[in-house]
C-alpha cells in the first residue's frame, strides 16, 4: 500500500468514526438519525461560510467560530426532528430523513446562487484560506490531524455513554422506555440531548471535510459519509470504541472499491451496490428490534 492509499483509507475512517458517533448516541436513545448526510452537509456549508467571511482573522478564532457554527447548525436540524417527536409524535426516524432531504437542495441552491465562490466550473463556496486548514499528515495523500481528532471523540463518546450519569441513562431509556420512565429519568433530557449531540457529531465531521481535506464545500462531498457513518455504528453495536475498527474496515472497502473501478474500467455505481449490500446484511436486526418496539408503542395506545 502507498503513502496515499494509507493516508486517504485512514481520512475516510476519520469522516466514519465522527458522524458513526453521532449516530451512535441516537440509537442508544432509541432512534435512528437518518438525517446523517443533510447534516454533515449542512456543517459543512456553515463551516465554510464563516471562514470565507473571516478571512484575514486569527486562524484560532476563525477555525474555532467555524467549528462552532458547523456543529450549531446541524445539532438546531436534529433538534427540530427531537421537537417533532415530541410535541406532534411525528416519527424521529422519518423526519430526520425528510429534514436532511429538504436541506441537502437548499444548500444546493446556496451554493450554486450568491455563495458560489470563484472556482471556476466547480459548483463550491471560495476556498478557505490556507492559514485555516488543518496540517497534513502523510503529504500527498489528504490525511491531516483531524483523524487524531476523531479518535479523541471516539473515546470522548464512550466515556459519555458508559461513564457518565446522563449518558447512562440514555443507554437505559434505549433499552427500555417504560422502566426509564417509572425510575423517573428525565425524557425531555434525553431525547434533547441525543439529539443535540447526534446533530452536533454530524456537524463537526461536515467541518473538518472542509478544514482538513476539500478546503471548500462543494455539491454532493457529503455522498455516502452519513450511511456510511450509520452502517460503522450498527457493525460496533453503537459502541464508540469498537467503532474506531468498524468505520477502519468500511473505509478500507471505500477505498479498495473505488480503486478497483479506477483501475478496471468499471463504473463507480459497483462501490454504492457494494456498500449498500454491506449496510442492507447489518440493518437487518436493528430493523428488527425497531419495529418490534412501533408494534409494542401501538399496542399500548390502543390499550
């Protein structure tokens, strides 16, 4: 393996461990955030706009606003689908997904009208300055520190999930509502903070795309990170440790896939067969446990 393929194969786990934690954390609440592309998508568009406007600033300032605004931005999208549930008893999972399908053209649109940058034929927002991308690791292949930090969150996630107070009961509410409940944890508190932290993750990994390997946010970077993210969080149970190797293998297929159409001629519509194949076979016993706890909420409003 070359310096590159090593370097781009561990970029890519990067992006998978980031969001695969953010979707880690709403499905131990109980939900599903299929809102996961619209998400990144949207982080990164904020990212890249604050720092197009602060170009000149301190890079510290500029870079920590951008991640700010990133995370801010799709933790509000995750939020209103947490708001839904709550106050209309809409399905989080469904409207997650119309959420995210809903922004994903907005910013298309954005993107292509008043904050297309001058980028030539390139449908993207001005590239950032290079006082705010992220050092490079591995030079020339895109690997740069933000995978250090994604397996600080990684380990960040777990401590939240398995050793705090908050991130403890949100494992149990997962698990069971009704006992949640009848101990008196707070669900307000859970379903609003996974959901929080749910967006937030998918935010943060749409920021360092842009901060560490495009340098700009252009139409469709986000294809494929978000699934792939939710497949790395199944393959480790939702477990943030263990994600750190699902989200390595489900790269290295990324990687091995797209070099295989690059090399043989055959059309990159093979690595999306390959990886939706990947995602169908590890789905199937959450689809399960899902629908068993719809029937088992129906049956108990028809009681």
């Amino acid at each position: 393996m070359t310096a590159y393929n090593l370097g781009n194969w561990l970029n890519i786990a990067s992006f998978y461990m980031v969001a695969g934690c953010g979707a880690a954390i709403s499905m131990k609440s109980g939900e599903f955030n299929l809102g996961g592309e619209g998400q990144i998508y949207a982080g990164g568009f904020a990212a890249a706009i604050v720092l197009a406007k602060m170009a000149g600033s301190p890079a510290g300032l500029a870079v920590s606003l951008a991640i700010l605004a990133a995370c801010l931005t799709s933790a509000n999208l995750c939020f209103l689908s947490a708001l839904l549930r709550k106050f209309r008893n809409a399905n989080f999972l469904l409207t997650s997904f119309i959420i995210s399908s809903a922004v994903i053209p907005l910013i298309n649109g954005l993107i292509s009208g008043p904050f297309r940058g001058n980028t030539g034929n390139l449908l993207a927002t001005p590239f950032i300055d290079k006082a705010y991308r992220f050092t490079k690791i591995l030079a020339p292949s895109p690997l740069n520190l933000s995978f250090f930090a994604a397996l600080i969150i990684c380990l960040l996630s777990a401590l939240f999930l398995f050793r705090s107070d908050l991130g403890k009961k949100t494992c149990i509410y997962g698990i069971s509502q009704e006992f949640a409940l009848y101990s008196g944890f707070s669900e307000n508190r859970i379903t609003f903070s996974s959901a929080i932290l749910s967006g937030g993750l998918h935010g943060l990994c749409g920021s360092f795309t842009v901060l560490g390997t495009y340098y700009t946010c252009h139409q469709g970077f986000y294809l494929g990170i978000g699934w792939a993210g939710l497949s790395a969080a199944m393959l480790s149970s939702s477990n943030p440790l263990f994600m750190i190797f699902s989200s390595l293998f489900l790269a290295a297929v990324t990687v091995g896939i797209n070099s295989f159409t690059l090399h043989h001629n055959v059309g990159y519509d093979l690595g999306a067969i390959i990886q939706a194949l990947i995602m169908f076979a590890v789905s199937i016993p959450f689809a399960k446990i899902y629908l068993s706890r719809i029937r088992k909420g129906g049956s108990h409003a028809s009681s």
